[in-house]
C-alpha cells in the first residue's frame, strides 16, 4: 500500500524586498479525492507526539504499562480514538527510540540517577562494584525513608534472591522485615551479577555500612553453593516419605515445639532419623550440623518479630515486586519500578496509620488491660493481644501458686491442657513464662495476661511495651543519619510531587 499518487497540487512562495513575499506558483487541482472527515485522523500531520504525549508513555513506563495499553488508556481519558491525536504505532515507536536511548548507556544512567538523588539528599545510601572488565556487576541501594525504617523495625532482618526482573538477568535481593502492622517492610535492595559467597559477603557488607550497624538477627535460605549440592545429590528424603504424613508430624512436632530444651531436641531428632532410616543422608546431617541457625528452640531469647518460621516473608515480597517488575526492563526502568513499589508499599503503611488514627476494634472483656492495649498498639498487633487476653479470662487456670519474698511462682494450664510456669516479681511486676513468646515477638501471652489480671493490674507495665509495635512507631519524620537530616528527602517528594502536577 502507498499514499504516493504523484499529485502535483502545491503553493510555491518567493522572498521579496523588504522581507516580503510573494506567491511564485500556485497548482491547485489535485489527482484525488480529498481526505474525508473520518480519515483526518490518520494523516500524519495529524499523528504526532507532543510532549503531553511523550510524558504520558514515560508515566506508564514507570507503572510497568506497556505501549499498547498506554494508548489504550490514553483513549480512555480523551474519550475517542480520534482525539488522542497519535496511533499505536506512534506510541510503539516512541518506546521503541526510548528504550534504544535508555539502553546506549543504561548502567552509567543508571548509576549517575543514584548519585544526582545523593545529591539531593545526603541520607540516600547507595553502593556499587564492577569487575575486570568495568562492568557493572552489583549494587545495593536504600533512601533515607528506608533507613529510618531500618532504625525502627530493623531488629530482624529476612532477604531472599528473586529472578526475572530485568534484562540482564541480574538477581533481585530485597531485605524486609515487618512493622508495626505486621506488613512487610523493604530496607533497601541488591542487584547482583552471580549469586555466590563473594556476591554476598559484599551485599551484607555494604548493608551494615548504609545502615549503621547489624540487625540482632538475619533470615534466609541456605547458602546457595549448598543448594546445588543438594541439587546434585536429589530428593532429601524420597518422594515416597516425603509425604508420608505421620512423618512429617513427628518432624514439624519437635521443630516448632516450644518446650523443649537443646538436649531434648537433639535425642529426639536422632529418634526420628533411626526410626526412618535417615541417619546416611546428607541432607538431614547438614541441618543437624547447622541446627543452632535454624531450629527455634536455640532462638528463645532472641527477638525474632515474627520471622523465625522460614523466608516465607521474603518469598512473599518477592511476589509483591514481581507484580511490579517484567523480564525486559532496562537498569533504569528497574530503577523507576523498584520506586513504584516502594510508594505502593509506603502508601498501604499510611493507609493503616490513618486506620489506626480513626478506628476503633471492639472489645472482648471489660478488664482495663484490654483497654490500655487498644490505645497503645496498631490495630493488627491489638487483635492479637486481645486473643492472648480473652484466651487468659476463659481458657487459663491456675494449677499452683507459690509465694516467697517477693516473688509469685504460678503454674498455668492454658486451653490446650499444657502447663506453663510464670514467674512474678511484685516489687516492679517485671514477669517471665516458660513459653518464650515475650522473647520472640515482644508481646504479652496469655499466661503472664492471667497473672497481670488476678494481680488486678489497670495497664500493661511500661517495660513490656515495645515501641515498634506502638501506633506512633513510625510518625517521627525527623532525625539525624551519619549526622545529616533526614527530612531533606522531603525535599525530593516536593520536586516529584510539582513535577507530576506541571
């Protein structure tokens, strides 16, 4: 097909004295028909991307939209396909030289955007490598908001590598951990170029370096040289017992059980591999061998905010990022959809702060404790000190009671028709239970609650309210990094903000 015709229709101007013109050569009939009203559109004088448009197609490439729904969203706000002035292909074509400028020098535009946001704001931490042959090989970055977050819920840590989320298949590794509503947080992020020990090591290192010091705990997978040794060798127990379910029981009952001591857990692990005849594999040696980093029960005492089982968390923002991020992205394009996802993260953790400002739960007994602990922590932490409280007025009961200078020794039987013992100091009502949850997640359980409640306390003591579970937990906007402000970011939001509008 061709609009060519050979039509000789045209207007000819000759430049006069004085700055005039005149007309040199008029032709006026043409060899065609005009152009009808409906196929205006379509002539090329008509089909050009103005800057409203180009901004447009920008936009959605920072939501991960592609060109084709970009025009088709575009038509939406118009109201016809005629009004968008611009075809598909237009819209095509102008993400086509977009990507091609993008992609002539992506990871220098990608790390020169990271250094023009440290200029504007000092707290924006960033790290990069390249290897022998000066290419970019990995990076971690974190904003000024993520290391404030870090400040406040970085007692615990879980990070896990993704895939698929640009085109140079470099690994994804986001560090999250949970804040005070019980969501997922993200501290900052890697890109890496190999997962090995040495990728690693340097992502760890340039994480303590941004953020200041070590979190008290870190979750992940298993070392991945490890994994593909595990590869090598197959299946750890067998297809066949891999399902057997009384199997799987006795395993998960000594793993999450909270009651054993090291000693009891180790004789009845090597119950379990004579009893199934697993005392040769490899696999169950390894997890014997490192069982201090993962099993539970050598975790009591530590602060875990709801992390110890597994990387499930970081498996499941791995899901979350994925929505953002496609296989094709440029390093810059990564870079603009890890920050919409990031907004969207941040957005949702206001969202729940406003919930928490404005809404109220509803109560379950009449006792003050209840009450003080709706007005002290978020809404998802309430509900479940309100469970361990209700379960502490109706599903506990006291077994025996010991009372000696001071201090109340109890033995409890919960619903479950297990015995905890709690210890009570009267002097400054500072508790303990044999059950550990305190340790773990910084929350009350039920049988300290029973106690408090037969003592006729009013409120939870101070000493057991953990500020990150707190309401106001993240609403302090301002304080100090490496001595720099970091408020200035709100610097960076107010250009973004006037941006959009302009």
């Amino acid at each position: 097909m061709t609009n060519r015709v050979g039509c000789k229709a045209k207007v000819v101007f000759k430049v006069i004295l004085n700055g005039c013109y005149c007309v040199h050569f008029f032709e006026e009939r043409h060899t065609h028909s005009m152009c009808s009203i409906i196929a205006k559109q379509f002539l090329k004088v008509n089909c050009n991307l103005d800057a409203g448009h180009q901004l447009f197609v920008a936009s959605c490439v920072r939501a991960n939209i592609g060109p084709t729904r970009s025009y088709r969203l575009f038509k939406e706000i118009v109201g016809e396909y005629s009004n968008v002035g611009a075809t598909s292909v237009d819209f095509k074509n102008f993400k086509r030289d977009l990507m091609a400028y993008i992609l002539n020098g992506d990871p220098q535009l990608f790390i020169d955007t990271l250094f023009k946001r440290r200029e504007l704001c000092e707290a924006f931490g960033f790290e990069y490598d390249v290897d022998e042959g000066d290419q970019l090989s990995r990076v971690f970055l974190a904003d000024a908001v993520s290391r404030k977050n870090f400040s406040l819920f970085g007692d615990a840590v879980s990070f896990d590598a993704t895939y698929r989320t640009n085109r140079y298949n470099l690994v994804f590794v986001p560090f999250t951990s949970i804040d005070n509503h019980k969501r997922c947080i993200t501290f900052g992020a890697g890109l890496l170029t190999k997962e090995d020990i040495d990728s690693y090591v340097w992502i760890l290192e340039s994480f303590k370096k941004i953020m200041g010091h070590d979190p008290i705990c870190v979750v992940t997978d298993q070392d991945p040289t490890m994994k593909v040794a595990v590869a090598q060798v197959g299946e750890k127990v067998g297809p066949v017992l891999s399902k057997y379910e009384v199997f799987r029981r006795k395993l998960n009952g000594i793993v999450w059980d909270n009651s054993l001591d090291p000693n009891a857990f180790e004789l009845r692990w090597n119950d379990i591999m004579e009893e199934y005849w697993l005392g040769d594999s490899g696999w169950f040696r390894y997890l014997f061998e490192s069982r201090t980093f993962w099993a539970p029960l050598y975790f009591h005492d530590e602060f875990m905010a709801g992390l110890v089982r597994t990387t499930s968390r970081s498996e499941a923002q791995n899901s979350f990022f994925g929505s953002f991020f496609n296989g094709h992205s440029s390093l810059v394009e990564f870079l603009v959809h890890y920050d919409s996802a990031i907004g969207a993260q941040r957005h949702a953790q206001a969202k729940l702060n406003a919930d928490c400002e404005a809404c109220f739960p509803v109560l379950k007994t009449p006792l003050a404790l209840e009450r003080h602990a709706m007005v002290v922590y978020t809404i998802s932490i309430f509900y479940d000190v309100q469970d361990e409280i209700f379960s502490a007025c109706f599903s506990c009961l006291v077994v025996s009671l010991t009372d000696f200078d001071g201090c109340v020794s109890y033995v409890v039987k919960d619903g479950d028709h297990r015995t905890w013992h709690v210890e009570l100091a009267l002097n400054d009502y500072c508790a303990s239970c044999s059950c550990k949850m305190f340790e773990r997640m910084g929350l009350l359980c039920k049988h300290i609650f029973f106690v408090f409640k037969d003592r006729g306390l009013k409120s939870i003591p101070s000493r057991y309210l953990v500020h990150r579970w707190a309401k106001g937990a993240c609403l302090h906007p301002i304080f100090h990094i490496d001595g720099t402000l970091v408020d200035q970011s709100t610097k960076v939001e107010n250009v973004r903000v006037l941006t959009n509008l302009m």
